[in-house]
C-alpha cells in the first residue's frame, strides 16, 4: 500500500472519531449547564477548553463561545464541522481504498456541514450533535461491513483506536483536576456513552472508583482505555506480520517503536492495581495522552512518507 494511502486511511479513522468524541463531550457538557444553575458557567467552560487543548481566550467565556470553537468552526481540525471537513478531505485522496458507500457517507455529511449554523437555530445543539454521532457510527460501521480487513482497514482502525484512547483520557482528566466545575462520574460516562452498560455491569453501584476503574480498565466495553490500546496494540502487530515497512518489517520478533510504546501503557495499565491507577489518575492519564503523542510520531515515521495527509495532532493537556 502506498504510504500517503495509509497516511489518509489513519487520518480518516482519527478525525471520524475526534468528531463524534467531541460532539459527545459537548452535549453532555451543554445539558450539565443548562440543567444545573449552581454551576460556574465561566470556570465549567474554560476547564473543558482545557481538557480539550484548545487555547484560553482572554475575553470571558460562554457555553455558546465554547460550542463556536469547539463544535462549529470549519477552520478548526479540534472542531466537529473541522474534523468532519478533514476526514472528507483525507477520504477523497483514498477512494480508490476506501468503500463507495463510505466514501458516499463521508460526502454526504461534508456537503451538509453548511447547513448546520441553520440546523442548530431551528433544532438545538442536541439534535446537531446527535446527527453527528449518528453519521460517524454509520462511518465507523460501513467500514466494518465493507472494507476487507487488510492494511488499510488496519490503518484505519489503528487511528481510530489512538484517538480514542486520548480523547477518553482528556474527558477523565476533567475529573482528576478537581475544582468546583468538575463535573459528575455520570457525565462522564454519559459522555463516553458508557452509562447503561456501566449500570449493568456494576449492577447500579456509583462510585469513583468503580467507574473510574470501568473507563480505565474493562476489556469489553470497546471505548475504555485498556480496549482501544488492546485494539491499537493488535493493529500494529498485523501491520507489521503482513509486511510492514522498514527494517524487519514482517519478521517474527521483531518490535517496532510504536509497538513497544503501546504495549508499554497497556501493560501500565493492566497489572496495575486499580487503587493504584486511582490514587495517581493524573498522572496516569498525563502518560497516556504523552503516549498517543508518541506513538503517533512512531507510527508516521515508520509507515508514511508523504505530508499530502490533513493531520493535526492536539497538544497535550499541561
């Protein structure tokens, strides 16, 4: 496969899952202030642009100013309409990879991001946001069901997989960064649509640890942490088994840079007590998103050659 191919098909996966992580930060983010009078509208905003990497900016800070940088600035790849627009533009120098039903469901959302200014007035953020999870799970679920499972559907996969791992590491650092604006273990896991599965899993116990332990560290729920690096993990391993690149590319036993970086935080993570992992989680959550960071530069300068690929790589939490 040709690097900038994969560049594409890794960007591809990144993007589709910065928007719909985002899109679902936001709405539960959006319901918590409207719903809540007692919270600090100024600080709750100002922490989630934090979380999210995005600048402070000197002027106060509103819900609608956040949903502008964060949900409806088409210039912006940390955005929703951004990633989208990004995700359609690295999916259009992969058509000949990527599925026509993909392709015709990225096209297709691109082409209705100028209306959205006009859906959020008629609808409301939450219908907006919505559509957004619903078109990314259409996305995520044709690539599933259309794409063979070879290099580029590992690509693919792989870039999904990292971007989720720091995305839930971001919305986690709202709650270990305690301060009057932190919001609830409910919204957090209603953020990362991990609550009705929660509740069945832990039969309706609420605590921190419990659901930090579950967002952290349960191995069937595929937007946990342990499960998006156990995914990423298993990607690179058949990258590397059906050819790879590079220098022992394909030779059993031999670990890649990114491979070992992975494993390194999986392994972090699973033999680790959660007691542990709770008591220093900023810490833990800080080493995750410097993991992603690195195993994203590992992972370029292994595979791709080409700079054609839109990619933008938020910064890291400080």
């Amino acid at each position: 496969m040709l690097s900038r191919i994969a560049e594409s098909l890794y960007w591809i996966g990144r993007y589709a899952e910065r928007a719909e992580d985002t899109a679902r930060i936001l709405d539960v983010h959006l319901h918590r202030i409207l719903a809540d009078p007692l919270v600090d509208e100024e600080a709750a905003c100002r922490s989630l642009l934090a979380v999210m990497g995005v600048a402070q900016p000197a002027q106060p800070v509103s819900m609608a100013r956040v949903v502008e940088l964060l949900g409806l600035d088409p210039g912006s790849p940390s955005s929703v309409v951004g990633a989208l627009a990004a995700a359609r533009e690295n999916a259009r120098g992969a058509r000949e990879t990527i599925s026509a039903d993909m392709w015709e469901c990225l096209n297709a959302t691109w082409h209705a991001l100028p209306a959205t200014r006009r859906r959020v007035e008629q609808q409301g953020m939450h219908a907006f946001f919505r559509w957004v999870r619903e078109r990314c799970s259409v996305l995520a679920g044709l690539g599933d069901a259309t794409m063979s499972r070879d290099e580029g559907w590992h690509f693919l996969v792989l870039g999904r997989s990292i971007e989720r791992v720091d995305m839930t590491a971001r919305l986690l650092l709202t709650h270990a960064r305690a301060s009057t604006a932190v919001p609830s273990w409910v919204t957090l896991l209603r953020s990362c649509g991990a609550w009705e599965t929660f509740l069945r899993t832990y039969r309706g116990s609420l605590d921190d640890r419990h659901a930090a332990e579950f967002l952290l560290l349960d191995r069937l729920f595929p937007r946990s942490v342990f499960a998006a690096l156990s995914t990423a993990e298993s990607r690179l391993h058949e990258l590397e088994r059906t050819g790879g690149s590079g220098p022992g590319s394909g030779r059993t036993g031999v670990v890649t840079d990114a491979q070992r970086i992975i494993g390194r935080a999986r392994t972090n993570l699973e033999f680790r007590g959660a007691d542990e992992l709770i008591a220093d989680l900023g810490t833990v959550l800080d080493g995750l998103q410097n993991t992603c960071s690195q195993v994203n530069d590992a992972v370029t300068l292994r595979y791709f050659r080409q700079t054609s690929a839109v990619s933008w790589v938020p910064e890291a939490v400080a």
